[in-house]
C-alpha cells in the first residue's frame, strides 16, 4: 500500500530541541543498501523533492517556527537548494554609492557543524566524540538533517532569549497567528506540502506549550481543523524539564520566576483546552515529573544518566520516546493509521493521553526475553508525562518495542530447560509475549504492542547519556564498556496509555491555575470570563476518565 | 506590573532624565533612518551571521529587522511600523519627523520652556498643517496617467529606475483590471503575487488570469489546454476512512482493501458527475475541462478525470476559489449536486510549466478578468522578495490614490508650504505655545532638507531657494533632486498619498508629545498604581 502521508508542524524552541533530535535519529537509522531494505515507511513523515539542479533530494516533510536569533549558524533557506550567496558577490542595481552592507560576524559552526559538512570527515562524524554537550546553544548546533527551504519560519516581532521582547504568553501567540506571515504564508506553506501528498492522513503539531507558542500552535490548529477537517491531528506538547529562571540568585529574581511559572500555568490551561476542542488527541511531554508550576526532579530510566539542565539531554529523551511510538502507523508492514491509534485511544472523548518509555529496554547481553521480562523488577516503563503515573487498570494503551530480534525471544526446544516451565514459553513473537506479559501483569487492560527488529540508532549527535554497563548494541553487559567506544543503538520500548491518572493530571492542572487571577496579568488579553470557562472545560475534560469505562 | 517595577531598568528616572533620554533615543533612531529617504537615499543589504540576505531602502521592513533595545526607539519603531500598516508607505518620514520634533523641542526646553507649552502648541500647529494639507491637495480623475504617477513615484523610492518603471505599468494594470465598475473599494487580495526564481526582475509581468504554484498530479494528464471550462470547487475528492477501526482488532490487508472499495463507491459517484457534465458539453465540440479543487482528489479520482482529458488540480488555496471566479466566472460549488454548464467559468488557455520542483498552472485568456496574477521573476530569494515588497507598496499606493480621490504634490513641497503658512500664522496663537507652532514649522523642514542631503545639495542653500521659489510663486514647490534647483512637482509628476501625509502628521505630533511630557505621565502611572 502506498504511503499515507504524515506533515509535522514544530512551535517553540524546546519543541524544536525535541525535533530536531526526532529527525537525527530517523536519519542516521536510513540504510542505503537495498538489499536490505528498512522497515520503516519514511515517506510518512519525509517528502521525495529536486533541488533547481536537478538533484533528487529527501527531506522531512516538515515546518518549524522559531524567533528572530535562534538559529544562529543556520540560514533560513538552509542550504540543500541553494548555497548561501557569497555576500562579498552582492550585486543591486542602485546608485553605486549610495549601497551599504550591513553585514553580521558570521556565526561560528562548531566542530560537529563542520565535520558534517567536510565530504572527508563525514563517515566518521557517528562515533567521533564531540563536545556537544558544551557546545550545544540551540537545537541547529546538532541539526544532523538539511531541511527544505520552506521549512524554517521565523518570527521577527520577538527575539529568542530576549527580556525586551518577551513572547511569553498564549496571548500574544494567538494574536501573532493574525499576522499575514502566518494566516496567509504559514497556511499556505501547509497546503503546499498537502497538495503534494496522494494519500494524506494527518499532522503532528510539536510544541512548546508554556509560552507564546501555545497560542499560536493553538491558534494553527484551528485553522487545521477548520481547513482539513477529517485529517487527524496528534499534538505534542512539549515542557522542558528545566527552566533557567527557575534557578533564582536573589529575591527579585525569584518573584520573576514565581511569575513567569504562574504565566506558564495560565499558558498550559489555555492550549490544552485548544488541543482538547481542535485536535484528534494530545499528549502533554515532560522529562520531569511536575511539569508545571516547576518541572520538578527528572525522570529516571535505567542505565541512563541525563543531565535535565540541557535541553539537549532531556528532548533526546522525548524524541527518542516519540520516533518509537509512532512507528506504529510508520512501519510498511502496519495496518495501523493514525486515525486508528487515535480512535483506540480517545474513546469517551479522553483525547488527553499520556505517554511512557523505557530506555534503554534492559535486556542482558546474553539474555532471552522470556526470562528478562520474568525477572524485571518494577515498572516496565516510565511516564513521560507531567503528574501522570502510568494505570495499571483499566488502561488502554498501545506499545512499541523495537530492538529486541525474534531470535532473542526464548531459547529452542531442546535447549529451554527452565524456561519451558512459564507460561510464556507458548508465544511464539515478541509481539505475543510482550501482550501476554502485560496481560499478566496489568487488569481490565487492552494492550497493543507493535514491534521492530531493528533496535533505535543513538549514535551522534544523539547525546552520550547511557552509563558504562550499556554495550555498544545498547544491551546490558556483565563488563563495562570500553572508553572509546559509544553505544550505536538500543532496544526501546515506549507506549501510549488513556486511564484514570491522566484525569488527576488534568485535576492538577485545574488546581493550579484556578489558584491565580488572570486579571493581574496583563500580558493576556484574557477576560475573567473566558478564564473561567477554561478552568470549567478543563474539569468537564477530567470527568471523562472519571466513570470506570470498561474496554 | 509588579515586575516592571522590580527590573532595575525600569526604575523611574527623574524627569528630566528621561526627557533627555527621550530625545536622544529619538535623534538616535532618526540617525539610523534618514539615509533612507527618497529615490536618492541608500539602499541596504543587510547580512545575517548565517549569511541570510536581505535588501531594502524600505524604513519599515528595516525597522523590522533591526533589533531595537531601547524602550522609546522601539516606541518610535511601533509608531512608524503602525503608519505602514496602515497606509503602507511614510514610515521612514515618521522617524524623522518624531526625531525632528524633539530635536526642535530640546533647544526650547533647554531656555526653559516647559514641555507641556510645546506639546500644546505641536497640537495647534497640527490641526494647522491639516488645513494647508487640505489645501494643497490635488483632485484627481482615476485614470491610468494619474495612477502611473503615484505608483511610480513610491517604487522609485524602492528599485532602481528600470525596473521602477516596468513595475509601474504592471501594478497600474493590474490594479485598473480588477477595479469593481461600480467605484466600490478594491479588494488588493484579488491581486495575486507569484514568485517564480528565473531570469530577471525586469521579466516580471502581468497575467490577466491566474497562476496557480501546483499542477496535475496524473502523468496523463493534458499539460495544456484550449477553450476550456473551468469548474472550481470545494468538494472532496479523496477517499478518507470515515468508519473508526481499532488497531486492536486486525483486520487483514484484503478486508481492509474490500472495504476501502465499498467506501469508494461514494467519491466515485461524485467523480461520475464532473465527467457526465463534461462529456455533456464538450463531446463534439472543440471545448475542454479543467476542474480546480479546493479539496483532496486522490490517485484513483485523478486517474478516472485523466481518461477524459481533464486537467484536474487539487487543494487550491482558498483565496484562489473567488480568485477564480472573478478571473474565469462561474461558481465556485460546494456539492455537485446540481452541476450544470452555468456553474463553470471560461478560460482561453490552461498550462503547465515546471521550475525546478515546482509546478505552476497558468488560467490564462480570461474574459474580463477581475483577478489577475502578478508574475515576479527573479534570479535569487532576496531580489524576489524586494520586489514583491516594492510591489505591495506600488499597490497599496494607488489603492490610496483612488480611495482618496486625491494626491499630495511630492518632493518636499508640503512641507516647505506648510512650514509657510504656520510661520504666517504664528503670530495669531497667544503666549508661549507660539513657541511650539515654530517649532514644529521648523521640524517639518527635515523632509526636503534630509531629501536635499541624501543627493548631495548643500542643506542651508537649498532650503532657502525653496523657500523663496515658494513665496512668489501660487504653485506649491519641491526639489529637483539631480539639479538641486527648485520645480513643481506637479509638472514632474511627483505625487504622493494624501492619506499617509495625513497619518504622518496626525501621529508624528501626538508621539511626540507623549515623549514631551514623559514627566506626567510617568506620575500619573504611579498614581494609578498606588491607586
Ligand atoms: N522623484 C522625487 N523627487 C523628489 N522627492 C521625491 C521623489 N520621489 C519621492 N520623493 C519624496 O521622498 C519621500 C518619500 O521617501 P521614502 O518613500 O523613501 O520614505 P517614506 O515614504 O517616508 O518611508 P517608507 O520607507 O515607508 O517608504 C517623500 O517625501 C517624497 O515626496
Ligand atoms: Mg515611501
């Protein structure tokens, strides 16, 4: 069956962090022998373009939005169709004096940046040890993909990481929305990549959802909705796990951030009812556990150690959680659409979903998978969710696993010894005992797992965050790993789950931003009414997961 | 609130301070801006650290990318970009007029004049230099001639001459064809901008029809038509599942194929229809069909339409269905319910033509075209983007022409006019806000002074020739900017809009009297915050 494709949407500057990392590891996995060839459907989320010359070339099928001084390095054209005119060969015809340049100092790439743009470095920039973890200022210092040219859109009335301009609240994303360079060029850039594809299923809109950039991701979605009214749409709100104002010095500094994390509140409120009304599904992202007011402590994964300062460590996280769970309706093999996956998962209008991972899937070196799932402790996965622990009743979820090959499975025959004696021994696919593990182990649960050999690529630029006891095939080794040596890929498993928890996630959220009084904040234009019937939608949301609705 | 009180910035600076601060801020941005200013200003390509490149004379796109720190800029900034968005044009006057005005407020404050004096003479001299706006005005006949005018003197201020002129014709063209007949407002969106990256600004042009940046999706399709009908619409032609089907049941790739296949029935019978009314009206005859969707057609859709020979082109942009109507006529349908030849529109010729990977459908040979299509041609993204910024400034000056009935001569003639008769006038107001009235006749002098500068005219010399010319002669007078010597701009044919004048006067005198009398109006802030 041919693609059904997909067009990603990315607001926000963390929810780029997360992007940009999503396409890295999509790109570092493409394999160019045929004789093998991939799994994965990538003309779901990438589009088959010709550059001016003729070039066939392969790009995401992809917009992002992003303030003025964000990009640093990166041109906004990028440079696959063009390269970036020589500005010294600037030619207009004007006056010969009366022509002035104004030229910038030139971003300086770093050595990552460099590499990849050096024919002979290239084959060896997956394993070269970068710093990035210094270097990494904003998502394109570890952009590994070359983007279209239409791809990149930038905001000129607000700088990034700017005071004087702060874009900060859902407000003024709304009314940026208004803007000709949104209403007409951004909806017409959509209708273009739309116009291209024969079997169009829906979007993915990525985005920040604590500043301005939930209201115009909200603002973009009901033009969505409103122009391609059958396409599902799954938004992905994104919360970094860390805020730098958060780490306050004095007492002015800290009534800023008290402010700025009220202003965050109002923020989630405000789009999560958009996405709730507008979008087919939504589910809210975090690599820590809070989410709002303050991210709170990371999450913990086994075997991994992430600093949640870096934006570039905790959206790794999120993409790597993201490129696995939508492998569900991105296999070539899948029966699935996305339509499908949302219509499991939102059944009594619970379009509030929450998510989880497990990274790396600690299975032994040396290990089967029926005696690493007999022997695992604790949870099998982790929410990546804010305030939302992941149900083990009366839940409706769909997994992925990826990495774990049939051969792992259990050991022959004639050789199984102890492992005849579970009852797992009787399925015969990862797929089948991964679903009757989680039957065991879960009540009045409906689980679909969906799952693929070939294990997740996190070589560079993905960042090293996996202790010494992780191979380089992303398995869990009785000896450390050598010094020199990186992990290539891992086993992953990451799922969606709708159950009661997210209703107290929601229930949380209400508290929180019932608490304040949009009146003593100016920079929204949101009437004490309107407020009101946010705090009451978001409640009505709630009670959806209330009644003990049965699968 | 709270928090701008809390950030050290903010602090309330004494009064005076922040007089003073004001009005260098003000000079400060004036600065920036003044080499701008008319056809002989400078022209500047600005380069980012990534090497993105943008070219430009236009104050309000440079006000856009300059990155402006200071509060009161950035308020002269928001005024002046506010005036484009209104009119489209005077945003760098605005500037200069604001700085001007402070800069003359700033002698009187320092003898002591107190600022409140000044703003309120600003505010008389105001309603004055109206009433000679008013005077000076030119009614004009809407016809080509006097659009031509206007329009090219706002895009010589933008492109060099050349391509000012050609620019010109099409914009005027463009602007006379999709004019209701009736004398109601023009709808500029009916004026459809396309880029096409080849050849040379000079090659852009005006098509009486409609470029669309999308083509035929069929490798058989026709990729060129005759005498066609068009049928635009905004019905859905692609099979989308509508029945919700869990991932948790499988079903296997064969039910699932039966089923899209009973669900297709539906889209089929729709697509039935075009081609029943086309073979209807075209069978025997040497007419053909072009269907323009707002909505999806899928593959198995395009391939039945493409056995017809009909060109069908899917997701239209919105915009395009009135665009289309008023281009070819006919209706654009919501259903295809009753279909009949009355609902279509006509068109001489319909093409494609592939640049790079884009494709782009010309609707051409239109009858009576009340939407066209503006084809902008250039070699790279920053010259198709001045032009088409040039372009929209072309537009909106003759929208302004026409709404106003009326034209300004240019060339710094209303000011020095102006300048003029509030001298004259001066001596009726009372007291110290005279003061105030000279002020701002004196501040007016900045346009054709910075116009005189900016080609090279010794500023003192100039002004005083003009200021003489003007006195003995009834016609108002402006500056020749290659010889220097004065003309009438009437004769030259430089026009400018009377609605942005009117702006730049209305708004320049009211900013800067709020930066005057920033002293009040921080107390009152304060007050109403204790309040
Ligand atoms: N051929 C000309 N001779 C003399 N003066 C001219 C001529 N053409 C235009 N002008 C004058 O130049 C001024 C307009 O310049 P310009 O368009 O650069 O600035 P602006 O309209 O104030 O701002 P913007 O940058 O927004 O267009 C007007 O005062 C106009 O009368
Ligand atoms: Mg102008």
């Amino acid at each position: 069956m041919s693609s059904r494709e997909i067009l990603t949407l990315q607001f926000g500057h963390y929810a780029n962090f997360v992007g940009t990392h999503w396409w890295n590891i999509q790109e570092t996995g493409f394999e160019y022998n045929t004789t093998q060839p991939s799994e994965i459907d990538h003309s779901v989320l990438f589009r088959e373009g010709r550059t001016p010359k003729g070039q066939v070339t392969f790009t995401p099928r992809l917009l992002l939005v992003d303030l003025k001084c964000s990009l640093k390095s990166l041109p906004k054209q990028g440079d696959l169709y063009e390269s970036a005119p020589d500005s010294s060969q600037l030619f207009v015809e004007w006056d010969g004096n009366k022509v002035e340049l104004q030229k910038n100092q030139k971003e300086p790439k770093n050595e990552f940046q460099i590499d990849l743009e050096n024919p002979e470095a290239l084959p060896s920039v997956s394993s070269k040890k970068y710093n990035l973890d210094e270097n990494v200022e904003v998502w394109s210092d570890y952009l590994y993909s070359k983007y279209h040219p239409r791809t990149v859109n930038i905001v000129n009335e607000y700088e990034h990481c700017n005071e004087e301009t702060p874009f900060d609240s859902y407000s003024s994303g709304t009314a940026l929305w208004k803007n000709e360079m949104f209403e007409d060029e951004f909806a017409d850039k959509i209708r273009s990549y739309i116009e291209e594809c024969d079997h169009f299923q829906g979007f993915h809109i990525l985005t920040d959802c604590t500043n301005g950039f939930a209201g115009l991701s909200s603002a973009c979605l009901e033009h969505v909705r409103d122009e391609y009214d059958r396409k599902s749409v799954l938004v992905l709100p994104t919360i970094p796990a860390h805020f730098p104002d958060n780490d306050f010095k004095n007492d002015r500094e800290q009534v800023f951030s008290i402010m700025n994390d009220s202003t965050r509140v109002i923020n989630l409120l405000m789009s999560f009812n958009s996405y709730r009304q507008f979008g087919s599904m939504f589910a809210p992202l975090c690599a820590a556990t809070d989410g709002w007011r303050q991210p709170g402590v990371p999450r913990e994964f086994y075997h991994t150690q992430f600093n949640h300062k870096l934006p570039y460590h905790s959206s790794a996280i999120l993409a790597s959680a993201l490129d696995t769970l939508t492998l569900k309706y991105r296999l070539k093999s899948t029966t699935c659409s996305l339509t499908d996956l949302c219509a499991d998962l939102t059944g009594n209008d619970r379009k509030a979903i929450s998510a989880s991972l497990c990274m790396p899937f600690s299975l032994n070196s040396d290990a089967e998978l029926i005696d690493c799932l007999d022997q695992w402790e604790g949870p099998l996965y982790r929410s990546i969710t804010p305030r939302c622990k992941i149900g083990t009743e009366r839940v409706m979820q769909h997994l992925m696993l990826r990495g774990i090959p049939e051969t792992r499975l259990k050991k022959a025959q004639n050789k199984a010894g102890k492992q005849k004696e579970m009852a797992a021994y009787k399925c015969n696919s990862v797929k089948e005992m991964m679903e009757f593990y989680l039957s065991c182990t879960t009540f009045a649960t409906a689980s679909n797992v969906g799952v693929l050999e070939k294990a997740m690529p996190v070589s560079n630029p993905f960042p090293e965050i996996f202790d010494q006891w992780i191979g380089v095939n992303g398995n869990v080794c009785a000896n450390p790993r050598g010094e020199s040596q990186r992990v290539e890929s891992i086993p992953i498993l990451a799922g969606f789950h709708s159950g009661s928890e997210i209703g107290e996630m929601l229930e949380s959220l209400h508290t929180e931003a019932k608490k304040l009084k949009i009146a003593r904040f100016h920079k929204f234009t949101i009437e004490q009414d309107e407020y009101g019937e946010s705090l009451n939608d978001i409640l009505t949301l709630r009670e959806n997961y209330e009644d003990s609705y049965l699968v | 609130m709270a928090i701008s009180l809390l950030n050290p910035k903010a602090e309330v600076a004494r009064a005076a301070q922040a007089l003073a601060v004001n009005i260098s801020a003000a000079k400060g941005i004036q600065e920036v801006m003044k080499s701008n200013l008319g056809p002989k200003g400078t022209m500047k390509m600005l380069v980012s650290g990534a090497g993105d490149i943008k070219i430009t004379k236009d104050g309000n796109i440079l006000l856009h990318e300059m990155q402006i720190q200071h509060p009161t800029a950035s308020l002269i900034a928001r005024a002046s970009t506010a005036q484009d968005d209104m009119t489209g044009d005077g945003t760098t006057s605005t500037v200069l007029l604001i700085g001007e005005l402070l800069k003359q407020a700033d002698i009187y404050i320092a003898e002591g004049l107190h600022p409140r004096l000044l703003a309120e003479g600003f505010d008389k001299a105001k309603t004055k230099a109206l009433e000679v706006l008013d005077k000076i005005k030119i009614p004009i006949e809407i016809n080509r001639e006097n659009l031509l005018d206007v329009c090219r003197t706002s895009l010589r201020t933008k492109v060099h001459q050349t391509l000012a002129d050609v620019l010109t014709e099409v914009c005027v063209e463009a602007v006379l064809a999709i004019r209701p007949k009736d004398n109601k407002p023009v709808d500029l969106h009916m004026v459809e901008l396309m880029q096409m990256q080849h050849k040379t600004e000079t090659d852009s042009s005006l098509i009486k029809g409609l470029v669309l940046d999308h083509g035929s999706r069929h490798p058989d399709m026709p990729k060129r038509l005759e005498n066609c009908y068009i049928l635009t619409c905004n019905v859905s032609l692609e099979y989308e599942k509508s029945e919700v089907n869990s991932g948790f049941f499988y079903k296997t790739a064969e039910e699932r194929d039966k089923m899209v296949l009973a669900e297709r029935e539906f889209i089929d019978q729709r697509v039935k229809k075009v081609i029943e009314l086309k073979k209807k009206i075209c069978t025997g005859t040497n007419k053909t069909f072009v269907i323009i969707n707002q909505k999806g057609i899928d593959p198995m859709s395009l391939d039945q339409l493409a056995k017809e020979g009909i060109i069908a082109l899917r997701r239209a942009k919105r915009r395009n269905m009135e665009r289309l109507s008023l281009a070819c006529g006919g209706t654009a349908m919501n259903t295809f319910d009753d279909l009949s030849e009355s609902c279509l529109g006509y068109a001489g010729l319909v093409y494609e033509h592939v640049l790079g990977e884009t494709k782009f459908t010309f609707v051409e040979e239109c009858k009576n075209p009340q939407s066209v299509t503006i084809l902008l041609k250039g070699p790279n993204k920053h010259s198709l983007q001045q032009i088409k910024d040039a372009i929209r400034d072309g537009l909106r000056a003759i929208n302004n022409a026409i709404e106003d009935k009326a034209v300004i001569p240019g060339a710094g003639a209303f000011e020095i006019a102006a300048n003029k008769e509030l001298l004259q006038w001066k001596d009726t107001v009372k007291g110290k806000t005279r003061l105030g009235v000279v002020a701002y006749a004196e501040a007016l002098l900045v346009i054709p002074k910075i116009l005189a500068t900016n080609s090279g005219f010794d500023v003192q010399e100039t002004i005083v020739k003009l200021q003489e010319e003007s006195h003995t002669s009834p016609e108002p007078i402006g500056l020749d900017l290659t010889s220097g010597e004065p003309i009438s701009p009437k004769d030259a044919g430089i026009f400018d809009n009377y609605i942005v004048k009117k702006q730049i006067i209305n708004s320049c005198s009211v900013i800067a009297s709020n930066l005057l009398l920033v002293d009040e109006i921080m107390r009152a802030g304060m007050s109403s915050l204790k309040g």
